[in-house]
C-alpha cells in the first residue's frame, strides 16, 4: 500500500489537470463531481494506508521518493508516511471531500463553476504536499502552493473590490509567513 501513496497528491493533482482541459465541455454539475471522486479517492487511498496505524501494527515511517533532483543536498520529493501523516491526511481528504460535495450545490449556477473545482482541486493537493513532506523544499513547495490557492480562492468572485482587496491582503500576510518560513530553514540548515 505504501507504494501507491503518491496517489494521495496525485489524484487531485490529476483533477485539477482535466477540470482544467474539459471542465467547460462536461459542465455542471458532472465538472463537481468529478473534483469531489478525486479528493474520495484520496481518502481512501489515505484510509486504507492508515489502517495499520490505526490498529496499532506499525509504529515506524515510511519514505516514498517520488522524484530525486539533488539528492545529495536533500532536493527530493519525497512523502513521509507515519500516524501524524495519516492523521493529517485523512483529515484534509475526509473533510476536502465533504466541502467538495457541498460546493457543488453552492455553487449552482455560478459561470465559472469548474474553474472553481479547478482551484479546490489545486488547493487540496497543496494542502497534501504540505502535510505530506518528508523535506523543507517539499514542505515549502506545499506552503506556497497553498499560498497560491488561497489567493485564487479568496479572489474567486473579483469583481467585487471587497474581494480583490481581501485576497491581496492575504497574499501579502503570505509574503511576511514566506520570510518567517526561511528564516526558520535557514536556521536549522546552518
């Protein structure tokens, strides 16, 4: 089951992807549901390997390199699997999967529907690479991610200047965490 754990980032990875190509031509509300099958299935990918965490079987991490770009500085994307990581998956997966489900109806009629899905999709998978890091340049690589999605989130409806204003004042609140975030690396890296 480790060995498909990949599968927890890459499934809303790949739905933002063919929101993104088809999901004008699929339209709604079929554009939702298929966001909300990516991120269910994440949960149950992240489930089934929570299982052993949660009967208390495995007590040790698991590493899952994804991609090796540098491995002699630690430039590698690699998951680390423990009951932390579990938790935290599941957590993101079980409740992403419930807002997903719930935007759909929230969501009726709106003209930019899918591209919606599309951000929550993004979003999700960030949120993931996030929890789901094994390594600082993966743990930022994650934080900007989310970085970036709450700005496209907060913005979605932009022509409202309450909206606009909103999200670039998050982004800005993100630029000073940026600063805290390496600050932080730095200091533990020298």
């Amino acid at each position: 089951v480790i060995d498909y754990l990949w599968l927890v980032i890459a499934l809303p990875l790949a739905g933002a992807l063919l929101l993104h190509a088809v999901g004008r031509r699929i339209g709604e509300p079929l554009a939702g549901w298929l966001a909300s099958a990516a991120i269910a299935g994440s949960f149950g990918v992240s489930l089934i390997a929570a299982i052993p965490f949660i009967q208390g079987e495995a007590h040790e991490a698991h590493h899952l390199v994804l991609w090796e770009w540098m491995p002699a500085i630690g430039a590698t994307l690699e998951i680390q699997w423990d009951a932390l990581a579990a938790l935290m998956a599941l957590v993101v997966t079980g409740v992403g999967t419930l807002i997903h489900i719930f935007a759909i109806g929230y969501m009726h009629g709106d003209s930019r529907f899918q591209r919606f899905f599309v951000y929550m999709n993004l979003f999700m998978a960030m949120m993931l690479i996030l929890v789901l890091a094994n390594n600082y340049l993966m743990l930022f690589v994650g934080w900007e991610g989310v970085g970036l999605c709450s700005y496209l989130l907060i913005g979605f409806w932009f022509e409202k200047d309450a909206n606009g204003n909103a999200a670039k004042k998050a982004m800005i609140a993100n630029r000073v965490g940026d600063w805290g975030v390496l600050l932080a690396m730095f200091a533990m890296l020298v």
